[in-house]
C-alpha cells in the first residue's frame, strides 16, 4: 500500500514538472507525452519486479519453515552395528514384549509367542486387543518398550530396517498406494521386476482385469494408468488387489496378513484366497483377521485380549475350549454382525 501511495505521487510530480516546462515553452507537447508514458511504463515493471521480490520473500520463510520441518531426527534408526538380516527359516520369537504407545499401561502386556519356520498362525480378538500392533513391532514400526523380538535368532532392533522389511511381504487393512502407475504400485516392493512378473503377480492377486480397464485423466490406460494420491480414484477392494499383488511378486519368505482380503467381495476373495494358500507353502505367516472363517483352517491360532494372549490352538480345539474363540466363533458362524464385546463379556466370570 505505501509503494503504490509513493509511485502515485511521483507520477503526479513528474506529471507536473513535465506540464510546467510545456508551459514555459522549454518542452514540446511530444516530449511532456513520452516522458509520461516512460514513467508509466518503469512504474509497471517496477510494480511487477515488486511483486516478484515479495513473493520471493514469502516463499523463503515457507522455505525455512520446511527445513525444519524435513530436517526433524528420524524417530527410528539403525543400530550403529547393524547388519544384514539373514532369514532361513522364518522362525519368529517374541520374548516378553511390552508396549504401550508411551503411556506406561495397555496395548501390550508381557507377549510371548513362538512362531515356527514354516507355520501359520491367525491372531484373533475383539478390537484394540493389539493383534495389529504386535505386526508392527515385527517389522519394526516402533521400538519395544520391554522384551525382545528375533527371526531366526536375529534381533529386529539390531538388523537394517531395509533388509528387515525387505524379507517380510505385508497385506494391510490401509493400503499405502502412491500418485503413480499401476506398475510402479505394485513393484514397490521389487523394482527390478519384469512386465511379465508384474502381471502374473496382477492375475494371481484377481487385479489383471480392472487394471485393464483404468483410464486417467490424462488418457493413460491399464498397467500406466495413475491412481491418484493414496489410491484415491481406485475402490477399497481395488486398493487391496493392488496390495495383494505386491505380495505375490515380492514373494517374501514371511508374511504378514493383516484383514488381507476384508474389502474383497465373496467370488473375488474365494479365488484370491486360493492363491494365497499356494503362496503360503513354505513360508512363515502370521494372518490377522476378525472374520474367523477366513484363517480357520491355519496351522493355530492365537487369542488376544487386553494385550495379553488368553488362548491358542487350532480351531477344533479353540472350539472345544468355549472360551472366548469358540463365542466368537458362535456368534458369526450364526450368521449375523455382532458385536464383540458383547461376546468378550460372556467370557467373563460374573463379579
């Protein structure tokens, strides 16, 4: 406001300087109209330099403020000593584990589990039992707060975090999709990978034929087309074919399933689940779902609740148990929602 108040009033005064020498006779008429459309003209680009610098100015303190911003310690790092991690079976011990998100109680409570090379294991139980949270802290998304956590003897907090999540294959309830192609979605996990790798790994997920028939905005089609960010122009159950088919071409020797196939619809996740059974073969996994039919048949599984593991078998024996399992087993096998806290509380003994 002051610099436009300040080149008004130079104007006016060059504007009447120039008038003034017309009028003593010491200009031509010619001379006071170029002078004043010079001075129009500087005042313009000056104006325009003006705002340049200013919007320079702006964007410096945006600037720094993002410095800050980046430049913020990484909450987890590699041990000084870190090395490489080795899996040759896939056997997974979790040694007294303790974790509460730092506030000193809940989530989880002194975990012990032994997952053995080669075995399939389920976790179950109502939500916030911290079945989701004990995937994380095997691929070292946090640092336990007590215990330890080791495959195949090596443990996760002293191996690279590279090589740690390079060797686990991971389904998750959000599926973490970028502004890129297709392609480049599903080889997150293995950028080396071949075209054909690539949609064999598309057909076994049941991604081919939807992919085939993306478009974006820009015209690009099937395998090259941009699914916008954190897949946004693509259907829950698109996103996690996508993540399915991640899965298949990274091929890793453990699996980690967390509600793997939850926004599939039933013909689609009938044919995904029979090749995931084949991709289960010889790998270590451990299968998170609420929907009980769906990790029945794994080799046992483990009951959580209140960050603690109440039960553990297979699910003939679970069911023989009448535990907390066999309620909630009862309850979907009849063949409506329900709610699971209503079947943890007939779990408990009456006060």
């Amino acid at each position: 406001m002051a610099l436009t108040t300040l080149s008004g009033i130079m104007i006016t005064a060059i504007a009447c300087f120039a008038v003034y020498l017309w009028v003593e006779g010491s200009i031509t008429v010619g001379a006071v109209a170029f002078t004043l459309s010079l001075v129009l003209r500087l005042n313009m680009l000056l104006g325009r330099l003006m705002m340049q610098l200013n919007s320079i100015l702006r964007n410096l303190g945006v600037l720094e403020n993002s410095k800050a911003l980046i430049s913020q310690p990484l909450g987890l790092t590699d041990a000084p000593d870190a090395k490489e991690l080795v899996v040759a079976g896939g056997r997974i011990d979790v040694k007294n584990v303790e974790f509460h998100y730092g506030k000193g109680f809940g989530v989880l409570n002194g975990i012990d589990l032994t997952v053995r090379p080669g075995e399939k294991v389920g976790l179950v139980g109502p939500s916030g039992a911290g079945k989701t949270t004990l995937a994380n802290l095997i691929l070292r998304l946090y640092d336990l707060e007590g215990g330890k956590i080791t495959i195949d003897g090596q443990d996760v907090a002293k191996v690279t975090q590279n090589s740690l999540r390079a060797n686990i294959g991971v389904v998750s309830q959000d599926t973490a999709l970028f502004h890129r192609s297709l392609r480049d979605n599903i080889k997150l996990g293995m950028p080396d990978a071949t075209e054909a790798q690539v949609i064999a790994a598309a057909k076994k997920a049941e991604a081919h034929e939807f992919i085939l028939g993306l478009r974006d905005n820009r015209d690009r089609q099937g395998y090259e087309a941009f699914v916008g960010e954190r897949g946004v122009k693509l259907s829950g159950g698109q996103r996690q074919r996508v993540a399915i088919a991640r899965v298949f071409l990274k091929d890793a020797p453990i699996l980690i399933l967390d509600e793997a196939t939850s926004a599939l619809d039933s013909d689609v996740e009938a044919a995904t689940q029979e090749n995931l059974a084949r991709l289960m073969e010889n790998k270590t996994v451990i299968a998170i779902a609420h929907r009980l039919s769906t990790i029945a048949a794994l080799d046992r599984l483990v009951v959580l609740d209140g960050g603690r593991i109440v039960e553990q078998g297979t699910h003939d024996e679970l069911v023989v148990l009448d535990g907390l399992y066999a309620r909630l087993w009862k309850r979907q096998s009849g063949g409506f929602l329900f709610n699971e806290e209503s079947a943890l509380e007939e779990t408990r003994p009456a006060e």
